[in-house]
C-alpha cells in the first residue's frame, strides 16, 4: 500500500499547527548538547554532528 491520503483539512490543520509551534518556541532553545569532562577530537565532532541533527530546537553555539 501507498502513504494513506491526507484530506485539505488535515494539511491545513498540520501546517498551521507547525506555524504556531515555531512563532511560539522558534527562538527558544529546548535541548543542549555539550560534553562532559575532558573529550577527544572524534566525541566532540559527534557532539557537532549531534547539534545539527537537533538543530531546529537545540542551541547551536552553546559554549560551556
């Protein structure tokens, strides 16, 4: 079977359901990623990598 369908109403109801979610919370960072202790060069490209897969709602330059 192929993706089910979705009706006008319900992508509308999606889409201005993601509007809001991103005028209320877009400038709010809800996660963050740093490492703890002393790392390597290999955990802190992972910790890199890790930002930008969370990247819609995570700090991206968060310094610690």
């Amino acid at each position: 079977f192929g993706p089910v369908s979705q009706s006008r109403h319900q992508r509308r109801a999606r889409a201005l359901s993601r509007a809001r979610a991103e005028r209320e919370f877009g400038n709010v960072p809800h996660s963050f990623v740093f490492p703890w202790g002393r790392v390597g060069s290999s955990a802190r490209g992972l910790g890199r990598d890790l930002r930008r897969v969370l990247e819609p709602l995570t700090a991206r330059d968060l310094r610690v």
